[in-house]
C-alpha cells in the first residue's frame, strides 16, 4: 500500500461532511514585505484546531465496520490525540487515547471534550509504543499512528487539494514536517496536480531529523530534540521519508527564534492563532531562507492549539 | 438622504474589489456549551482587520472625482483611520487622520502603513473635531465621519448582506454598538431582506449610551465611559439612534470581565485574534443574556486588532 492522489481524493470525498472547508487568508502587509502573493490554507481554523482532524477522520471512517466496532487507539502529542478522539465520537466507536504526562493542559482538554479514554505515560516514544501495544493486546482496538498510516496521509493530502482549487497558479507550496504525514500527503497532491508547483518543507533547526535524513537517504533521528515548536519534535517516519524523498523538493530549517518573530507577525497581520509548529512555514519565508519574490506562494498553516497563558513574548 | 437596502447593495458592488468576503466560522464546542448555531462572521479578518474598511472604502470611492482630488480627513480612536487612510491609497488621494495621543501603537501603525498624514491630538471629544474642522478648512478635505455619513453606514451593511447570503434561515443577528455605524447597516440590511430575523445590540456596561438612548429615544451620553472595548467608547450618533430605533429589537448591556472572558473563550475555541470589542456580543451570549437555545444565531465578529504585548489575561 502507498498514497496516491486517488487515494487522496477518495479521503476527501469520505471526510467533506466532518471537516471545514478552510479559509484561504492573504495579508496585503505580509505580501508588501515578503515581495510574494503569500496564501495562507489555515488548517488552524480546523475542527479540532489543526489539519489532524482529515487524517484522523479519514482512517476511522475508512475502517470496515467490524474492525470499527473494536475501537481505535493512538499515542499522540496532542492534536493527533483529539482528532482521532472526535473522529471515533462521530462514528461511535471507541477511542484509548496514549498521551505523554507533560502534554499542555489545553490539548488534554481537547481531548477530553470528545469523550475518549485517555492513558498517561512516561514522555518518550518507547513508553507511548508500549502503553499502546499493551492496550491493542488488552482490546483488539486498531492503532491509528499519527503519521505513518495511509489513510492518515491521504486524508492530510485533503488540505492541499482545497488549496490548489481555490488557489489558481501557485509556484510554490511550504509545508511544515515533523512525522512527516502532512508533508506526504501534501506533496502527492501538489506533484500529481501541478508538477511544476515546487514543495519545500521546513522543520525545526532544533528537530532537523527530516532534512538530514531526507540528504542521508534514511531515516537518521536528532539525539537531543529541542525546539518551542512541540508539534513537530517527533522523528519523519520511514513510510514518510520514501513519499517525501520522492515528491519534496527541499527541507530548510528555522530557528525558534525566527518561528517565535513568525508566529507573532501572523496573529498581528492575519489575526488568527497559529501554534509554533504552524508558524515554521512563515519563519522560512520571513528570513529570506526560502527565494518568494514575484511568486505564488502556498503557506500550509497546520494548527492553532496554543496556550494563552504562556505565549513566548510574554514577560515571565 | 438615510439609509436603505439599495444602498447597501450598492455599496457592495462599489467595494467588492478592495475588501476580503470574510468567511463565516463555527465552533462545535461553542455551540455545545450555548446550545445554539452560532455563525461567527469574521470581520476581524478584513482588510486592516475591522469591518470598518467596508465603509471606509464605499465613502472614498462614491465621492465624485473633484471632491475626491482635494482629499478626506477623519477623526478616529484607530480602525477607522487605518480603513479611510487604505482607501485614500487605494483612490490615490489624500489622506489625514486626527488621532487622539493616547491611541495604542498598533494602531497607529495600522494607519502609518497607508502613508497617511497623521494629527496627534488631546483625547477628548472636542480637540478630535475642532482639530478636524480646522483642517477641512485648511485643505478643502472631505470629512469621513466614522459612523454618522450614511455611505459609511451603507458600507458597513454589507458583512450582513454576505452573512445572510452564506448561512440560511438565522432567526438572530448579533452585533456591537458603539457610535452606532455597522449597527445602523447591520440592522437595515437584515430587517431588509429577513424581517422576521431578530436584531438584538451588545454593547458594554461602562458606555452604555446606546442602551439608555434607545430607550429614552434620544441621545444620552454617559457621564464616565469606562470599559475595556476601546472602539464602543464613543457615543451613538443621532443619525444611527433613528435608525437603530426603527430596526433593531433590543441592546443588551455585558461587564468588561464577561468581555475579557468572551474574548479568551473566542481566541481557544475559534483560533482567531478578536478585539475586545469584537467580543461583546457572544459575551452576552456566554453570560446568558440573551435566549439563544435551538436557535441559528449570527455574530459579527466585527475587530481583531490588539496590542499583543498587553493582553487583558496577562500577568502585569
């Protein structure tokens, strides 16, 4: 199995009933800076607060009812977390949500609204695959991973679909990676539509396994990850990595401090709440990192679960 | 002259090109915990981030082109001044605004990008007009009243005439009062094309003139404006309380903590910047102030300019 723009298309037509079609916002500040046409896919103003909510969707609906009836489980870092929760809600299964002790109390919240277990544990990927695998054993539940399953990515594709055929023209498409599942789906949909519509990721200089392993050629995770941008700390996926070396043109990297600049320049130009990990894009753009004079721009901005009592410009 | 729904009509089709069709936002867990539809129109998201580049605009570009060439000027404590000050670029005439000097930064910044000529002066009433009337005098500019001039009214009607448009059958539209102008269009353009539709006012408990004047049928300033929504401290104007009487049902009056929570509650829930302002009338909504249940319900979001650096949730 792989992703296709079939597959793609098929999710979106499963998932159009349970989504927002996203707004697509422009800036005239941010094109008078940036010397681009910037249009921004807000994702953030998704159900659930970010892109997550198609992929989650998207898998839970595309499960046959008898594997349905079993429920659904999955660690996650948060949004992944409450998509896949109000996914399960909205087709009446069950949903064991694996989340690390450290989450901000506003994604456990969000979880929570949706009415799934949730099970706390230790904060590293070996603690979440193993509470999961236990709960699988315990259940029968089905794992849906946050990024490495095919439905999850066709349904992330969805995004840039709504993009391309409200965007006429676009030269260039700028998607954030972390696992990698957005990005996978983002850029099967833009190659098999516009070949000629360049891809580039960017992820977090303190979480750069995706750029070095997208030069490396394997998957070669960071030892010590460090970045404000939470959503996009984990390691691309091996799944991810082949799609992404196949149909991605480039992955840059950005400091926080250039994501923190970026995500403030959004709320004050485009008013809307984008989380750090939505705000990477824009950073990339915002430091002359990525060449956008005179050209169309697609900015994914993937979601806008961020805490308001702790907002990185706020004296401590 | 007044105000009637061909000239909003007009006015729409004069504007349609130098102003975003803002879309309509809803939120699953707004509407579970109100237990009613609510519509959010997000004229935060409008050019300069207010509904006010609506009726700015349809003022500049209606004027004929020998009062247009000797310029406008205004009086404005922000988000008009930033609409008129666009306009007069967009017509390529000039522009000067009358600020008073304790405008917040954001906003005169907000105007300061459109290269208009801006006037400090003291923050009271009179020094605003005197020092306006001074430089029509001076210049032969044409005076923009931020909400008496009836083509800036007419301008402002026309988020409702998009509301009604995107989302059938509302039996309820909600808007904030302040001197009265996108109330006054609002409630012309629904009463309109939906008379059965309920018109129902918000406006803050420390400057509630337009809620005792309402009811005295005229004008009744208050004493001590004191309240957190910078852009409804000013008085109603008389032209707008006319109109107001004839179409809108009632005002409702919200404390400046149900504003402050209304606010944060849009910012999480909808991931969009609202101005307190912009707030007033889903706090009526969230205090329980007005009777919403099972109904569809329109909120014209109208503002999203804040100061980032002092947010009213912010540890001082």
């Amino acid at each position: 199995m792989s992703l296709d723009l079939a597959a793609i298309r098929a999710a979106h037509d499963r998932i159009r009933p349970y989504i927002v079609r996203t707004p697509v916002l422009a800036s005239e500040r941010l094109d008078a800076a940036s010397g681009a046409a910037l249009f921004f896919k807000c994702e953030n103003l998704q159900h659930i607060g970010a892109f997550k909510a198609r992929g989650a969707t998207n898998a839970v609906f595309a499960l046959p009812p008898d594997e349905a009836a079993r429920g659904v489980c999955t660690h996650s870092s948060g949004n992944h977390a409450a998509a896949l929760a109000r996914a399960a809600k909205l087709r009446g299964i069950a949903a064991t949500i694996v989340m690390p002790a450290n989450t901000p109390a506003v994604k456990v919240r969000n979880v929570e609204r949706f009415g799934a277990r949730i099970v706390l544990c230790a904060p590293t990927a070996r603690a979440r695959e193993e509470t999961c695998a236990r709960i699988v054993a315990e259940t029968g539940a089905r794992l849906i991973h946050p990024f490495t399953n095919y439905d999850v990515m066709a349904g992330q594709g969805t995004a840039a679909l709504e993009l391309l055929a409200d965007v006429p023209a676009l030269d260039l498409v700028l998607c954030p990676v972390g696992g990698g599942g957005l990005l996978s789906g983002t850029a099967v949909a833009v190659k098999a539509l516009q070949p000629q519509t360049r891809v580039i990721a960017v992820e977090p200089a303190g979480a750069a396994d995706a750029a070095q392993s997208f030069r490396a050629g394997e998957v070669r995770p960071v030892a010590q990850v460090d970045t404000i941008a939470d959503g996009l700390r984990t390691t691309i996926g091996e799944e991810n990595l082949a799609l992404v070396r196949r149909h991605v043109d480039d992955i840059v990297t950005v400091s926080d401090a250039e994501i923190v600049a970026a995500m403030r320049e959004l709320w004050e130009a485009l008013r809307v709440v984008v989380e750090p990990s939505g705000a990477v894009p824009f950073a990339a753009v915002r430091a002359g990192l990525i060449p956008v004079q005179q050209r169309r721009v697609g900015i994914i901005l993937s979601g806008g679960n961020v805490d308001l009592d702790a907002l990185p410009w706020m004296r401590k």
